[in-house]
C-alpha cells in the first residue's frame, strides 16, 4: 500500500530505489547546521560542496526529446 498526503497517495517502495546522489553532501550540511546552531557561516564547506553536486547533476541530465507539455500538446492535437 502507501502513505496518504493529502489527498495523494505515495508508495515508499518506489522511491526507495531510485537515485539520490547528492544525500551525502546534504545530510552533511544538515548536521553541520545542526551543530552550529543555523550559523551557515561554520558550515560553507559543506554548502559548497553541495552546490556543486547540485550543479552536476543539472547539467549531467539533458533531456533527449521535448518536455511532457510539448507531448501532452502533441496528443491533443491528435485528439481534435
């Protein structure tokens, strides 16, 4: 079954397989943070680090077709 939120239902067991790749460097953030009391200035090597995980994967993830509008438009027209 799955969790209620809401009014959507979510199944645990499908996400957790998927990819998280940059958990580590965001868990370390977030103890850091904890640690310094939300002083963000202790904590810019950790901030760093994630943003460059962050930017990594943006630019690592290139689409190979169009967006989901640009074929939900495409069906559309189809439908008319």
């Amino acid at each position: 079954m799955g969790r209620k939120a809401g009014q959507l239902y979510l199944n645990p067991k499908r996400f957790a397989s998927m990819n998280k790749p940059c958990m580590k460097e965001m868990i370390s953030l977030l103890n850091c943070l904890s640690l310094n009391h939300l002083n963000d200035e202790k904590c810019a090597r950790p901030k760093e680090l994630l943003t460059t995980c962050m930017e990594a994967q943006t630019s690592s993830q290139k689409k190979a077709f169009g967006s989901i509008n640009y074929h939900l438009q495409r069906l559309n027209k189809g439908r008319k």
